[in-house]
C-alpha cells in the first residue's frame, strides 16, 4: 500500500482513537493553526510512513463485522504474500495466547471483540508461511455519533523473539531439565487445575505414583551419568505406554507421577499400571552396559480416595509403599486401610532388627519333586518369621521390609548356614536350594559366606543349589560375572529363578552356568484354561532348557490338571502344594527317615479362581433392607457369606464391601445361614493379594442424596438402608443370624 492510499484510508476513518488516528488529527489541527508545530501535515504523515515501515508500531482496523480493513504495509509484508487476511475476521486471523501458550488466556480475541471491551498489549499468535508469529495487540472499540460501533482502532508489535525467550524460560521453569516431562512445579500446578474442573463438572480424576526399583544400584556401580541415561530412557518409555491424555511428570530423583483425567475403571488403570510395569523392567542398554530396573505403582482415583491435591497426592503415596511392601514389581489401588498398612510396616522393620539375635527366624522346607517317578529330589529352604505376639508373619510382609532396610544381606547369611546345616543331616544326595536376594549377592560376600557354611557343616557343594533372580544381571557386568566365578569354582549348582517374568535375556542363559531354570508360579496359573498363552510358555522354556542342558523346576503347582500340563511339557521336576507345603525340619526328618521318598499328588481336579478366606463383617442388601452378614471366603466370581437363615437359590443380593464398593450377586447354594455367592460383574486384583471392585458408587452421587461431599469414608455404604433416604421399611424378608451372640441364634 502506497503513502498515498494509506493518508486516504487515514483520512476517511472519522472519529478514530488509534495512534495512527490520532497523529492525523494532530496534523489536521496544525494545518488549520491548531497547536504550533516544527512539522507540516505531510511531514508528519510520513513520520507515521516511517513508524510503520520501521516496525516500530503497526496499525490496524476493522469494519463493524470485526473484519480487517487495514493493515500496516510492512505488517501485511511480514505476514507473507501468501497470507490472505484483509476482509477476514479478526478473530480467525489471530489467536490469544497465554503466558506459556499451553495455557489458553483468561479470554479470547473473539470474547473481547464481541463485548466491544478495548484491550492493550495482548498476545496474539498468527500463522504465515514460514511458521507462527507472535504480536502485541492493542486495540479500542469505534463508535459513531449516534454510538453505534464502527469497527476497532489498534496497534500491534511484532514481539516473536520476546515471546520465545519467554516461552524457554517458562517451560524451562516448568520442566525437568533433564528427561523433557513435567517438573514438580507443573504437575502440582496442572492437578489443582484439572481437580478443580473435574469438581464443577463432577468428573473423576487419577494419579499414578512410580518410583524405580533398584536405580540406586545403577549410579552407585555404572555413575550417575548411567544413571541420568537411563532416567532419560525410562521417560521414553513412559511417553510411548501412556497413551491417554494425561499429565507425565518427574517429581525428582527416581520419582515419577501420571496424570489420567475421566478415568476411575480400576480394570482399565490396573491394565495400565501391568503395563507400565512390564515395560519398564525390560533390560536397558547404557554404554557398554547393560542395566535392568523395575518400577512399584500406586494409584489413586478422586474423587474417591480424595478431592483435593493433597488428599490424592497422599494416597497415591500410601498405595505406592504398599505396592513396594507387597515385593515391588507391582501395583496397588488405595484403600482406607493402607494408613494402618503404613503404621504396620514401620512395626514389623523395627521388630525385625531382632529378630535374628532372638531366634525368632527358622527355616521351613517345601518338597522338590521329579516329575517323572514323583520321587523327592530335595527341598527349597524358605524363611518363616515366628514372632511373639504376631504369630508367624508372612513373608510377602517382612521380606520386601529386609531388603529396604539393609536387614537382607546378614539375614540371607543366616539362611545360607542354617539350611547347609540342616541338609547335612538328610540321607543321601537330597539337594536344598535356597534363595540369594539382590542385596546379598552384590555384597561380594557370597562366595565366601557359601564357602564358610559348606566348611563347617561338611554337605557336599553340589547339593547346595542357590536360586538366583534376573535382575542381579543389572549394573557392573565384572562383578556379577566374578561372582558367578566364584560361586562355580565352589561347585554349587545355580538356578536361575524368576524366568520370563519381564527381565529375561538368552544372554544370561549362554554365558553363565546354571543347572536349572526355575518356571515361575504365575506361567503355571491358568495354564489349562482355553486361550492362555502360559501352556505354550511353559513348553518353550524346558524347550530352551533342554537344548542348553539345564533341568527345569515348575513352582506354584496346586491342581492336578496343571500338574498333568507340566509334566506333559516335560518339566523335570515340580515344586508346589499338590505335592506338600513347606514343612519344618523335624517333618523333613520324619519323611527322609522312614525311607518313603516318594510324593503322591494331592489336590482338586481342575484349577479354579483362587479363593481367599476371610472373616469381617459386610453389608447385604436385599429390595429395600440392609442386613448384616460374615464374609467368609471371596473369589474373582464369587463369596461364602454367613448371617441369613433360608435364603432361597436365584435370589438377587447386593454385597456391600465397603468403600463404596458393590456387588450384584446371586444365591447359588444356600444351606441354614450360609450362602454361596456368584456375582455378576467379577472383581479384579487390587495389584497385590487382594480383590476390589471395578467401579464405586461416586461421592457425587452421594453429595447427591444429601450426604458431604468428600472422599470415600471406611466402612459401608451410608444411604442404602433400613427406612432410611426416604424408603419404607417394608417387612425384611429373611431372618439375620444375631452375629454378636455366642449361641447363634436367631434375631
């Protein structure tokens, strides 16, 4: 656009209020002897030329549809050719942004532009040929004598590079520096945003928390730019499982936490949090290296467990100690009882400190059994803590507190010389095997410890067979391959235990020398049901072991029908309760010294979903009444319950589990007050050794019917219940066994 034609357009905009307005008026006031002036009208016109063509301001304006009817020329020239604008709306043209542009402004162009509000100086982003370009937008509505709107006056300034060093400082602020996702900062910041919006449209919202298993051990033996490496690796991954729209983020060190809004399936989160899992603990190459890590999760979905950050934030926590106390490698859901899990950890790891010094810890043995005659080969050595008040604790509890607390190494020690001691005294060449924890194989003091207890309790080495996981591969490749050194030149057989459970290589299995490999209890569960890949698993693995000249020991083996799959598939020997649970050594005694080593097989015909037993107190609900009953044992598809007298099959109940957690189930045997339950919708694994509902009946249904609206209280749910929420108490149909009373009898 010439001089010419833009003092024209100038000229005809009446009543302007721009900066470009405004210097005409200036100057048609100066030519009229208005204020006295060193310039000329014509010289002040082509000082505006010369503001415009520099850059230094632009002007624009709009007709009164808030379409562009002039543009500064060099504004228009820096937009490209290709960039057709004038006529377009304003609105279309440019885009607000916010600070960080990920972040939308509080409102947009075309808010502004239809309430006719001036603006001054916001960010605005347009697209030209060679990419976005980021101006300063000022502008003031136009009106005419009558106030009718004429259209917008403005100015605007290129601002590109300001805007892109403050975009770089800000996600430098905003993110972790070294894996490129989320920093603390952000993700408190982006959850408070997310909780607020899920609150006012009554959404769900859920957070998984993640720690690494064993990175500690990758900076201390490859450095910590291995480990800064393998951070950065680990993000990767992470970017390429979560496939939501979620939030990812590194809260520092080996912390990471996930953001998932409209997601409270548990089924669905479950799935994720297994994959996450298994994708994290495959192997990782670093350098020359070759590092394998594993990952703990716990999750926490608002606005059950919590509706404020903190709230979620403290129980994704909870459940993340509670997978890691579980045995890491593993997920967990919060619940309300996890405080108490929390207190009860913090117990067990200060008893545990004596329990060595106070005898507390023995050693039972579980049967080793070839498959071929069912004739006792050995047994595997396995720690049981008798406490004094507690009973015996399991080991699922106290083992993962050992291996945090620096307790594994001098406890494994133990183990080592006691179970040499107590195989010295079973005939022939009956083998034990017992296995070596991560901590204490890395301690360099193995072999020397292995090489003690041989010594002094006289057993022959290759009846000594040490079980050793995967993951020990990880870190210093010298050390581990000096260790198995070591323990070779002993002549003690090996065992690689865990195989194929996320951390498997055909590299360990060539170069290292093991006798056996271990089939884990997990391939072996639901090995016979129609679809499972576990029966091909197991064939491949005695397959791989037959070819490298290896046994094979499958563990976890309880029904017959999986004791015929194995042995079918050639495993060498079995481990598990069709066979006899763990024993102590006066029974090992008595067993090996009638003479009869043989096993016969015990136990029910087909596999079928593990049952757990448990006694508490639950809620039954049946038309409009709540009754009270005792669950006794719970399965994925169903319950026994107790506390109903003559309850007929077919009836429909609704377990309450608390928690807001309900089940529609249906009487299939009914005897006296005991019932057996198979439910509708089965439950899913908690992530450790429990069972949970998929969904929960929502805090907002709640606050619905009148109750506060807050996160999940314990215990069972409030509104459904005798003449209670506005419903007539009717007649109950069933007679409720008085629970509190020894007798039993009927209330």
């Amino acid at each position: 656009m010439s001089a010419m034609a833009m003092r024209s357009v100038l000229r005809n905009l009446s009543g302007a209020r721009s900066s470009a307005a405004a210097i005409a008026q200036a100057a048609a006031a100066h030519d009229k002897g208005g204020n006295p002036s060193s310039l000329s009208g014509d010289e002040r016109l082509q000082m505006l030329d010369a503001i415009e063509e520099e850059g230094i301001a632009w002007f624009w304006a709009t007709n009164a549809e808030n379409h562009l009817t002039y543009l500064s020329a060099s504004a228009a020239r820096h937009l490209g050719e290709d960039v057709r604008i004038f006529g377009q709306p304003l609105g279309q043209i440019m885009e607000t942004v916010g600070e960080d542009e990920e972040n939308g402004p509080e409102r947009s162009l075309n808010f502004l532009l239809t309430a006719h509000q001036k603006f001054a100086d916001i960010t605005v982003r347009l697209e030209t040929g060679q990419g976005p370009v980021w101006w300063s937008l000022t502008g003031r509505p136009h009106f005419g004598e009558n106030r009718e709107f004429l259209g917008y006056r403005g100015s605007a300034k290129d601002i590109s590079e300001l805007f892109q060093q403050r975009r770089d400082a800000s996600r430098l602020a905003q993110f972790d520096a070294l894996t490129g996702l989320a920093n603390r900062h952000r993700m408190s910041r982006r959850l408070a945003t997310i909780l607020a919006s899920c609150r006012a449209s009554k959404r769900s919202c859920a957070m998984l928390m993640l720690d690494l298993d064993r990175f500690k051990q990758v900076n201390d033996t490859l450095g910590h730019p291995a480990g800064d490496d393998l951070l950065k690796q680990v993000a990767q991954r992470l970017r390429r499982v979560i496939t939501e729209n979620a939030e990812i983020g590194r809260l520092g060190g080996d912390e990471f936490q996930i953001i998932l809004p409209d997601i409270d399936d548990r089924g669905r989160l479950g799935e994720l949090a297994h994959r996450i899992i298994q994708m994290i603990s495959q192997p990782y190459s670093i350098e020359d290296s070759r590092a394998i890590i594993g990952t703990s999760v716990g999750i926490a979905i608002a606005p059950y467990d919590g509706l404020e950050p903190d709230d979620l934030t403290k129980a994704a926590d909870l459940a993340l100690y509670a997978s890691k106390d579980g045995g890491r490698g593993r997920y967990r859901f919060y619940s309300n009882d996890l405080k108490d899990s929390a207190q009860e950890r913090r117990e067990i790891e200060e008893d545990l400190r004596g329990a060595l010094a106070r005898g507390e810890l023995e050693l039972h043995y579980q049967p080793v059994v070839r498959a071929a005659d069912h004739m006792l080969s050995g047994f595997e050595a396995q720690i049981r803590w008798n406490h004094p008040e507690r009973g015996y604790v399991s080991p699922a509890q106290f083992l993962p507190v050992a291996e945090d607390s620096g307790l594994a190494s001098p406890i494994g020690a133990w183990a080592i010389r006691q179970a040499c001691e107590d195989a010295a005294h079973w005939p022939g060449s009956l083998r034990v095997s017992i296995n070596v924890s991560e901590q204490q194989f890395n301690s360099e003091e193995l072999a020397s410890i292995v090489a003690k207890s041989l010594g002094a309790t006289g057993l022959m080495p290759e009846r000594l067979e040490l079980e050793i996981a995967e993951s020990v591969f990880m870190g210093d490749v010298e050390l581990v391959d000096r260790i198995f050194s070591q323990l070779k030149k002993l002549g003690v057989r090996l065992a690689l235990d865990e195989f194929g459970t996320g951390n498997s290589s055909l590299s360990y299995l060539r170069k290292t020398p093991f006798d056996c490999i271990k089939i884990h209890p997990s391939f072996v569960r639901e090995c016979t049901e129609t679809g499972s890949p576990n029966a091909a698993i197991i064939a491949a693995i005695v397959s791989l072991a037959n070819a490298l000249g290896m046994e094979t020991t499958a563990e976890g083996v309880e029904a017959m029908d999986e004791l015929e799959l194995v042995c079918d598939r050639g495993a060498t020997n079995i481990q598990g309760f069709v066979y006899s649970r763990a024993m102590p050594q006066a029974d090992v005694l008595d067993k090996v010294g009638s003479g009869d080593l043989r096993f016969e097989p015990s136990g029910p015909p087909m596999h079928r979903a593990e049952r757990r037993t448990v006694y508490r107190r639950i809620g039954v609900i049946h038309e409009n009444h709540r009754y009270e009953a005792v669950l006794r044992n719970l399965s994925r598809t169903g319950a026994r319950i107790d506390g109903l007298l003559d309850v007929p099959v077919g009836t429909e109940l609704v377990l309450d589990l608390g928690e807001g957690q309900l089940v529609v189930a249906t009487v299939r045997r009914s005897q006296d007050a005991t019932q057996g339950l198979e439910f509708e919708t089965p439950l899913i694994s908690n992530g450790s050794d429990g069972l949970c509902t998929r969904y929960r009946i929502s805090p907002y249904a709640l606050a619905a019917a009148g109750m506060p609206l807050r996160s999940l209280p314990p215990g069972d749910y409030p509104l459904i219940g005798n003449g209670q929420n506005g419903q007539p108490a009717g007649r109950p149909r069933f007679m409720q066994v008085d629970l509190s009373a020894a007798s039993g009898r009927a209330a």
